[in-house]
C-alpha cells in the first residue's frame, strides 16, 4: 500500500487502514452518520469503505482518505480525505471532506487536517479546494472559514441537497 505521512508537528495524517475499522466504530456518532458517512457504519461496510481507499491510493484513484493521528500513538481521531473528482468539481478542484470523533472535537484538529491535507493537494496538482457544507452544519463551516476558504454561494445536488460551498485557491510550496 502507497505509504504517506503528513505533519504539522501536533497530527498526524496517514491513509486509512484495516486497523482503523475498530476506533471508527467506536467513534462514530450521530453527527459523523448525519453529516458525513450517510448511515450508521457496520464493520463490513468499514472494512469494505477502507479496502476501497486503500485500492484508490494503490491504482492512484481520485479519493486520497487519511486517518487523522494524534499523539505517539497515532490515535485515530478521524478522517480527512480528498476527491480530485466528483459531482461539481471542475477540472484542478479538489472536494474536501472531514469529520472528528466526538471526543476530539473542539481542539482545531479539523482545521490543522484540512490545512495539511490541502497542502498535499496542492503538491499533487490541486489548483483549488472546495468544502461543501449543509447550512445546518455550522461547525464544519467553522472549520472551512478558519482554515482560509471563502464562501462560493450554494450548489444543489442530484439528490436535492443544497449546500454552502467554501473555496480557496491552492498553491504547491516550493523549496
């Protein structure tokens, strides 16, 4: 499997892996269902979900899905992931996604993940970064403004779900 391992120092950003699937279960709560994985996670759509990732880091696939790690340990404290293509993205956008475990939330491990996760974007070809938020979901919002994206209006999806969208322009470092 592609090995990757982003840091800022504080977390820890690597791919999902099967040994993951236990601390997803245990973390999920009603706010990851609802916002996030669309259903109440069972352990054979977890470990089928993280082989499907891990089949995208190996063919280079357009989903990049990170674990979020804190501490020596590398505790999973959640997901980030990118999707270079999808449902309303142009060609260089990048959609971003991410989601805390409820006893992570609130300690800007949302915000750090993303600022990572959009500098390897970047660095992979990534011209610009898109968050897309329901409007009832005002901590995710909060994330996306902290992490330097502005508002882009709205989109409505094929299901019917509006969303708030959020961008920012990406810029590979260079050395």
């Amino acid at each position: 499997m592609h090995e990757v391992k982003l840091s800022d120092g504080f977390i820890t950003l690597s791919p999902l892996r099967l040994d993951d699937v236990e601390a997803h279960l245990a973390g999920e709560d009603e706010l990851l269902v609802r916002w996030l994985n669309g259903g109440p996670g069972t352990r054979e759509g977890v470990e089928a979900y993280v082989r499907h990732c891990q089949d995208q880091w190996d063919t280079a696939g357009p989903l990049r899905a990170f674990g979020i790690r804190v501490g020596a340990d590398e505790e999973l404290a959640g997901t980030v992931d990118l999707r270079f293509t999808g449902e309303g993205l142009a060609p260089g956008q990048v959609n971003v996604a991410y989601g805390l475990y409820p006893s992570w939330r609130g300690r800007g491990l949302a915000t750090r993940a993303v600022l990572l996760v959009t500098q390897y974007a970047a660095a992979e070809g990534g011209a610009e970064a898109v968050i897309q938020v329901e409007p009832e979901n005002p901590g995710s919002a909060a994330v996306a403004r902290r992490a330097a994206f502005t508002p882009d209006g709205q989109v409505l999806t094929k299901d019917g779900t509006t969303l708030d969208r959020y961008v920012r322009a990406l810029r590979a470092e260079t050395e």
